[in-house]
C-alpha cells in the first residue's frame, strides 16, 4: 500500500484550501511597516515588471530584496485588479501550501501512525492558539509581516512532501539530488533563511544515506562519493553564490522588533535549539532501526533532517552574532520553524508508540474506513489552517483595496512635479500610519527618507517645502484645506496643493486668537513637540518637557491663557508645572481641582516676525502603565485642550 495521499484526498485538500483562503480574503492580520515595504515592491514591479530605477528612493532597503514571491503577487494582482490583494492572496496560499505539505508528510507513514500523528498535530495547534500561544507557521502574518519567508517556508514543506513521494517511489538518489539542487536555487530566489534549511536537509540526506549504505563495494562508493561531493558543491553554489544571498545576508544586519512567546532572549532560543536537536536526533535514530521499512517510514528522516537543519542555522545565526555579523532579529526568525517543527513531532511519537501498543489491531477497523480516510487528513488540514491564525483581524482588505483604487486614480490626475518634490498620502481616514506610509512609497512614491520620519514617525511634514500634492481625506486636520483642493476627488480622499496649505499653515501660526489642540482643532503638529497624538480633550505632554511654537505679528498678544487637566491617580495626586518663556519662568501645582481650568502666563514683548516659544516642563510626569493603570507607556504630565492668546 502506497504511503501517501490519494490524488482524491488530494483533490479535497486543495478544495478545502481554496475555500479556507476566500473566507479569509478580507482579513489582514498585520499593519506593520513589513507590509508596507513587500506591497511598494510588488507595486512598483507591477508597474513596468521592472524596477524601473536601478535605486529607487522609494523602496530602500527594497532595491536588494529577493522579488520573486513579490512578482507572483503582482502577477496575482493583475488577475484580480489589485496589488494588495495579491499579496493577500499569496501570502494566504503559501500558508495553505504550508499546511498542506504538513498533513501529507504525516500521511506518508503507516494507516495508524498517520491518523493518530494527523489528528493530535491538529489538536496540538487548536491547544497552542487558545492556551500555548507559541509562534508557529502562520504567526508570519500576525503583527510583523514576513510576506516572503512564508512563501519559502510553504515551498520547503513542498520540497520534502516531493522527496519523500520520490524515495517511496523508488526514484535514484541522483535524481533526488538533482531535484533538491533545483528547488534550493528556487526557494533562494524568494527568500534565504528557508532555502538554507533545504540545502541542510540535503546535504544531512547525503551525510545519512551514505552512513547506511556504507556496504557497497569499493568502486561504486568512491563514484557514488564523487557524484555526491559534486552535487552538494552544486547545491552550495545555488545558494552562496546566488545574488540573493548577498542581498539577505545585509539586510539580515537590519535589527528589528520580533516578540516571541515564552521566548525571551538568547536562552531560551537556545534551549528551543537543543530540545528541536534531540527530537530530530532520536527521529533519524528511529528511522535507521526501521531501515528495513525505509519507505513506510521515510518521513521520519526527512523530519529529523529538517529539525535538525533549523536548529543548526539558528544557533549558527546565534554564533555569528557574536562576531558582530547578523541580529538577534534574523536569528529569532527561525523560531517559527524550530517551534513548528516540535509540535509536529509530539503527535508523530504518539503516533509511533500506539502503533506499537496496537500492533495486533486489524488497521481496517474504523480508521481504515474510506471515509475516515478522507475526513482525518482533510479535517486536520483545515484545522491546521484555522487555528494558526488569530480569530481578531486588524484590518479589512477591502478597506485597503478601495483606498488603493481611489489613490491611484488620483495620483494620475495629480500635477506633474519637479524632481525635488514628490507626492504624498497622509492621514487616511481610519487608518493606521503604516498604511498612509504603504500608499506613500508604493502609489505616491514618496522617497523612504522623508517618508520615514514624517509620515511614520512626527505625524507632521516636517518641511511641507519637499512635497508638491498631498493626498489625504476629506475634513483631516491639519492638511487638508478646502481653498488648496485641486478639482479633483475621489470618495473620501482629496488632492490637495502642498504649496496652497504650507501658505495657510504659515497663517494658522500667528500667535493670535485660539490654538485648539484636540482632535477637531487641527493645530499643525509642527507647532508643538514633546506632546502626543492628539485627542477629543486635547493633547498630553508625553515626557518630562514640551514645546508650543507660534510666530507674532505686529504688536504681538500680552498673555496666554493655558487651558490645562493635569494626570493624576491615587497617591500620584499632583502635578508640578514649570511655563519658561525667554527668562520668564512661571511654576504651579497643579491638583484635582485644576481639571479643565485655566492658567494665565504673561508673555514678553516681541517684535514681529519673531518666534514664541512656550517650554512646558513636568518634573512629576509618570506613566499610566507605572501607575497600573494600562500598559500605556506614555510618560503624562497635563493635558493642553488650548492655549488663547489676548
């Protein structure tokens, strides 16, 4: 009997997965600035299918990257007249792909051992979303999105369902090899780390196969050696010197954030290494006692070789590191696979040892009913996919892909602009910044260096000089001013002159009248520093000082009248408020009883043309998440709902 799926099983596989990825069509799991950077990618390359500029400002660290899985999403995006839902759709089906590749693995070995490895390796993942909470495959697209490594990760798990089809099959090694040297140079254009677990599995392959084969004769061995050093050199080849590699290998120097559960530093990177090497070891051990039945048993030591190779490569990233080369961030990637991997492994020893226990079961007694055989592997399959991803999404796909139409369109309507300015999208209604900065690099191509720390990071452009439209929704303050709107619009989103608005930002600076500094008023943020993002009661002070900036005019207000709540809870009952302007300096204390109140602070004379710079500091000024209050993080000290100027 044959050690694998059916082409029926198959088919009702690939059935389920379709379906799976349509009803998850509409759900993305991640805002990050990943996403940003993979869609602009795959954007720019369904533009032209070229990068059309050999350094484009607009992609950065982009220019480098592997771009095959972001040629096969624009390819996608084509069909479905949307970049973004391109990605989207590959990122869905390589998740597919990965858990497909999974089952069939687990299905490779004896009717007992494949039921009981399929069913607990299902329920080991619907234990590890809801209680575990373990980074497994899947996790890629939560929070962070590491679009390209689980396409890689998905054609990994493809390479070793093919390889253990082949060995069942009684296919040559030479031909295996050949077929691993391929795939390791395929999977290396899309993304390195998945491509060195293959070129690991292969080369151990190699290392195990002859070990027990090692009776041949002398004249077969040595040839048989020659052809093998020479396809792992091919192999080597493949990935070191593919241009890719050089690529991964710099951005691999790039430290990021990458939360890991129950995985906190090096430690306990380290002990998920060691105890992935001792399943895989005690898995090749188990499959060389059962050599004799090599093809029922073959996933065994394609699983042991796989672990195995993971595990070497992170805690190889993790020596290295300590040579300066790499981050811990490129290191903590491998956990997704290490983590996979022991679950995986737990059901499968289950699996063995009731094999055992029952051997004198008829396997054909209830597991061995066609229709058990088609619902356990089908089932576990669409178990695997629902419960690695989060039952929460962060945000609609069809959300994004309406903004992306109505962007596009109004991007080819938009003025021409020199090559010292560029477009830009900011503020999208009910949208994260991440997604403002995803339209800017990718649609308005906005260049990554002034993108990064106005869009992303001040919320506020900061020299409004450098932008020629921006495109932004309909009623946001600060940008958008119905004077400054080009004819144009499309839904909620207005083409608006920059030029136009930094004219009347320049105005709306003048230190007269009212600066309300809540959400509705729409001071420009590059009048204030040291406060955060603005809310329907005002700003908060965020840090021990702060800053409020505004030109005078003419004969110039004699004081400023500060509208202030300060932050306080329990014990933490007060707030100390020191006002400086020039040499003048103004302290209060502020309690309950100033909640919503005003303070008057005389202002010095100034000529005009001159700055005024109000200095806020707040020597008491504590987190809510010290306080126990949130896990907010922000340092408060006062509220400013507005300062008047008479």
């Amino acid at each position: 009997m044959k050690n694998y799926l059916s082409r029926f099983q198959l088919s009702l596989i690939a059935l389920a997965g379709i379906f799976l990825i349509a009803i998850n069509m509409d759900s993305m799991w991640s805002a990050s600035v990943d996403l940003s950077h993979h869609y602009a990618l795959a954007f720019r390359l369904s533009e032209n299918w070229s990068l059309g500029v050999a350094n484009d400002p607009s992609l950065g660290e982009m220019n480098l990257y592997p771009r095959a899985s972001h040629a096969l999403a624009a390819i996608i995006g084509l069909v479905f007249g949307s970049t973004f839902l391109g990605i989207q759709f590959v990122s869905l089906a390589a998740l597919a792909l990965t858990w497909g590749a999974v089952i069939f693995i687990l299905n490779s070995f004896p009717l007992r051992v494949a039921c009981v490895s399929s069913v607990g390796f299902a329920c080991v993942l619907a234990l590890n979303r809801d209680y575990m909470k373990f980074n497994v495959h899947g996790a890629e697209l939560i929070d962070n999105f590491f679009f390209s490594q689980l396409v890689a990760q998905s054609m990994a798990f493809f390479v070793l369902a093919v390889a253990i089809v082949m060995e069942v099959k009684g296919r040559s090694e030479y031909l295996i090899a050949l077929f691993f040297i391929a795939a390791i140079f395929a999977v290396t254009g899309v993304h390195l780390l998945p491509a060195l677990e293959i070129f690991g599995v292969f080369v151990g392959g190699v290392i195990l196969n002859n070990y027990v084969s090692r009776k041949e004769s002398t004249y077969w061995g040595v040839k048989k050696h020659l052809w093998v050093l020479g396809c792992v050199a091919i192999a080597a080849v493949s990935v070191f010197f593919n241009p890719a590699f050089a690529a991964m290998r710099k951005i691999s120097e790039n430290n990021g954030s990458l939360v890991l559960a129950h995985i906190s530093g090096a430690v306990g990177l380290i002990f998920l290494c060691v105890l992935a090497l001792v399943v895989a070891g005690f898995q090749i051990f188990l499959w060389i006692r059962k050599y004799d039945e090599k093809t029922s048993y073959v996933g065994l030591k394609y699983l042991g070789l796989y672990g195995a190779s993971v595990a070497l490569l992170c805690l190889a990233q993790m020596v290295v590191l300590g040579f300066g080369f790499g981050s811990e961030y490129a290191a903590k990637k491998y956990a997704f696979g290490i983590v996979t991997y022991v679950l995986i492994s737990v059901p499968v020893f289950a699996g063995l040892v009731l094999e055992k226990k029952f051997a004198n079961f008829p396997s054909n007694r209830f597991i061995g009913w066609p229709l058990f055989r088609v619902a356990i592997p089908v089932g576990a399959y669409m178990t695997a996919f629902i419960f690695s991803m989060p039952q929460a999404k962060t945000l609609d796909t069809s959300d994004i892909v309406l903004l992306e139409r109505q962007l596009i369109a109004l991007r080819d309507m938009a003025p021409a602009v020199s090559r010292e300015k560029s477009n830009v999208v900011f503020d999208l209604a009910n949208m994260p910044p991440t997604i403002d900065y995803m339209f800017s690099i990718a649609i308005a191509k906005t260049p990554v260096a002034i993108a990064i720390p106005d869009v992303l990071v001040s919320r506020k452009l900061n020299d409004i000089g450098r932008y020629g439209a921006i495109l932004t929704a309909v009623g946001s303050k600060p940008y958008y001013r119905s004077v400054c709107k080009f004819p144009v619009s499309m839904g909620s989103i207005a083409l608006v002159d920059a030029a136009c608005v930094g004219g009347e930002l320049a105005e709306s600076a003048i230190c007269t009248g009212e600066f309300d500094l809540s959400k509705n008023g729409g001071v420009d943020g590059a009048l204030v520093s040291g406060f955060s993002a603005p809310e329907d009661h005002g700003r908060w002070t965020d840090g021990l000082n702060a800053t409020f900036n505004c030109a005078i005019r003419g004969k110039g207000p004699t004081k400023a009248i500060i509208y202030v709540t300060p932050f306080i809870h329990g014990s933490h009952d007060k707030q100390r408020l020191r006002v400086t302007i020039d040499s003048l300096v103004r302290e209060y204390v502020l309690d309950s009883t100033m909640i919503g109140r005003s303070i008057e602070v005389p202002l010095p004379s100034r000529r005009t043309g001159e700055k005024l710079a109000i200095d806020f500091h707040m020597p008491d000024a504590i987190s809510p998440a010290k306080l126990g209050l949130s896990e907010d993080g922000r340092v408060l000290g006062v509220s400013i709902k507005k300062i008047a100027f008479e």
